[in-house]
C-alpha cells in the first residue's frame, strides 16, 4: 500500500510540476532592467565629472540639471515604469514620463518603486527624467514591463557598450567611385547646418583607407581641422610603434600642430584649430600617391570662404604602403558621452575624384557602426539633400533609414578648379 500510496504522490507531483511549468511558460511577462549606466545623461553637462558613475547615477539636489533615461520600445500597449535606488540619508526624486510627474522617496533600502502605468501608442524612443528635490540618491536601474514591451526594447545592455552607446552610433557614406583608375584626388564640400554644431561632433569629410579628414567641436571655446593617418602596425599605443612603421611628417601649414594619436588605432595627427562656423560651406582636398619606395604620401589642404587659396594642413609618409587614394567615405561621429543625448547633422556635397581628370561621384551606400548592429543604440541615419547628401546622429529620434541603403544624387555641379602645382 505504501508503495502505491508514494507512487500517487510521485506521479500527482510531477503532472503538478508540469501544469505549472506549462501554464508559466505560456504567458511569460516580458521585464527590461535598464541600467543607468550605458543609457542616462544629465541634460546640460559638456565638461568635468559625470554624475553617471560605474554603478549608478547620483541624482542630487546639488546639481540644478535632470537626469535623462532614454530605451527604444518596439510595440505598443501598456507600459510598467519602475526606479530602482536607494539613499543613504533619504530622498525625494521627482520622476517624470510622458509629461506626468511623480515624487517618489528613497531610503537606505534598495527599492523598486512604481512610477505608473502608462499607454505607448506607438514604438518608438521614451524617456525617463529623473530630478532631486530634496537629499541625494543613487540611481541604478529604470525597470519596463507590460504588453508595449511584448516585442522587445532596445537599450544597452552590454557592460561593453556602455560607453560607445552614450557617444552614439556613429554613420557613414562610402561613396561609389566612378573609375577603376589610380585615384591621387579627393574633394568634398562640408556645410554643418545651424544648431547642429554639438561640442564633441566630429563631421569627416575625407575618409580614406589609411585615414580621414574633416572638422570637428572639441569645446565651446575650440574647433579644429583635423587630419590624421594610421600607422600600418595596428595597436591603441603610439609608444608601440615601431621605427620602421612611424608615419613620417613631411611637411606642415602655418599654426598647424602635429604629433601622434592612440585609442582607436595609432598614428600621426595634424590639426589647425579654426573657428569654422555652421551655416558655411567648406572645401576639403586630399591626395594620395606613393613615392616609388615603398610608402606612400597623403596630404590634405583645406579651403574656407574668405581665404583666397588653399590651407596646407600636413603632408604625412606612411611606410611600407603602396597605393592611391581608396575607400573614399564621410562620416559623423560623437566623441563626447555627455553629449549623446543631443542630435547633429551634416551635409556632403559636391564629391568629386581625380584620376587624370575630374570625375563626379553620384551614389552613396549608408553604413553603420558595430554600436548599432549589436542594437545598443539606433538613431543614426542619412539620405540625400537638394544639394548632396547628409548624416545625422545621436538626440534619440526615430526616423531611420536602413542601413546599407545606397542613394544617388545627380550632381550638376561643375568640376573644382585646382591648381595643382600652386598648392602649398
């Protein structure tokens, strides 16, 4: 009898274990954990120390700004919203979603408290605003459930993203060659539209396959032309580059500084700080030749309206390379992850390569950066203007264009006039 009474109880287990299981597993509801880290910005911070730290964020009555949380949600429905902190003297935080407000009060406790529940009509990037009204919390997580989440969110949720995902995606125009020639000549024209000069923007103009070329906003006192070119020994350490494969300055213009860069590969820098100004067009010149000793030497000038013949920048050798001029690109990019919460843009226009005699360029193919293939962030894109072709980046928005789109644009432009044995 025991032997039976033990098997029903066995047997009533085990059909229990799988209704459960099976009832668990048919309506499973979706919970998103987004850490500050990677996805918070405090609104009005360019300089200094950040308040998102490596495992929260202090959000402070101390400091004036708002602490923004920003996630992609890719349905629609109900949405859960969440603060995970705590406080280690209490306080009160005033957290705001979709124009309605809450304070909630943190105490030395980590807690999870509600914030609402809210209706997502469509997908699309949300944001959280986190102020102090009294005291100071550390903030660690925004928590999202309901059926707006059903289909997913995108977030960054890889501790290896964190920073790439607060700079932004960053996006590129390769453009299609019209020659299969040796290519010595690149030309571009750069007009960054008012409002959209972000400190931190870098607009390249010029992109190669052994470097770039373009401005960028390195303060709100500062802005550069910059040139550079990496060195064939790949490393992030300049230090470790050997003698033999040092790219070589050959020459420089008037005020340009030069030196070596490391981080994202290594090699030699120019640049000539230059108030350049939005609104305005500017000209780009780039040359590649090799030497017939086994490097090649690229170098850049730079034209702006109210100079009457082009800037030398730098005239760089890059040892034991043989090639022209390949890889023609543009690109945009933010360098500063305080400011990945703000929107910049930039025009292309009038792309032009030299292979004996000028030849337009009339497509572009849109790319993106491995920040936005591995879905950490997504809100860059490009298209074509009246007058060329454009890239922007970073501010959160939605309208994208996929990327590996390809655009054309007929350029009626008439080819560039240079001199070339007048170039400085």
């Amino acid at each position: 009898m025991k032997r039976l009474f033990y098997l029903y109880v066995f047997t009533a287990l085990c059909l229990m274990h799988i209704s459960v299981g099976y009832a668990a597993d048919s309506n499973p509801e979706k919970i998103y954990t987004i850490p500050l880290i990677g996805n918070a910005f405090e609104i009005g911070h360019t300089a200094g120390r950040s308040t998102i730290g490596k495992d929260f964020a202090t959000i402070s009555e101390r400091t004036k700004n708002s602490t923004n949380v920003y996630f992609k949600v890719l349905g629609h429905g109900t949405l859960t919203v969440s603060v995970k902190g705590r406080s280690s003297n209490g306080a009160s935080v005033k957290v705001g979603f979709m124009n309605q407000t809450k304070v909630v009060n943190f105490t030395k406790t980590t807690e999870t408290l509600p914030l609402g529940d809210f209706d997502i009509k469509s997908a699309g990037y949300y944001h959280v605003d986190l102020t102090a009204v009294a005291g100071s919390a550390e903030i660690t997580d925004i928590v999202v459930s309901g059926t707006a989440v059903e289909a997913g969110i995108i977030y960054s949720n890889d501790p290896s993203y964190y920073y790439w995902a607060r700079r932004g995606p960053s996006c590129h125009l390769g453009y299609t060659v019209p020659t299969k020639s040796d290519i010595t000549y690149y030309y571009n024209e750069v007009l960054v539209p008012e409002g959209e000069d972000q400190i931190g923007s870098y607009f390249m103009a010029n992109g190669f396959g052994e470097g770039y070329f373009g401005i960028q906003v390195n303060s709100s006192t500062e802005r550069r032309i910059l040139f550079s070119v990496w060195s064939p020994f790949h490393t992030d350490d300049p230090k470790a580059i050997p003698d033999d494969e040092k790219i070589h300055l050959l020459k420089k213009g008037t005020d340009v500084h030069t030196g070596e860069f490391g981080n994202e590969g290594s090699g030699g820098q120019s640049y000539l700080r230059y108030n350049w100004k939005a609104g305005q067009s500017y000209k780009f010149l780039l040359k590649g030749k090799p030497d017939g000793n086994g490097s090649t030497i690229y170098t850049a000038w730079f034209l702006a309206p109210e100079m009457k013949t082009w800037k030398l920048i730098a005239s760089f050798k890059r040892p034991k390379t043989n090639t022209y001029l390949t890889r023609f690109h543009s690109f945009l990019e933010n360098f500063n992850p305080n400011q990945g919460y703000l929107t910049r843009q930039v025009n292309f226009n009038n792309q032009w390569v030299y292979d004996g005699a000028w030849k337009k360029v009339e497509s572009a193919k849109l790319t993106v950066d491995a920040t936005y293939n591995a879905n950490q962030r997504v809100d860059a894109t490009g298209g074509t203007t009246s007058t060329g072709y454009f890239l922007k980046m970073g501010g959160f928005f939605n309208e994208v264009e996929k990327p590996g789109t390809v655009f054309t644009f007929n350029n009626t432009k008439k080819a560039p006039k240079v001199n070339f044995s007048k170039l400085p």
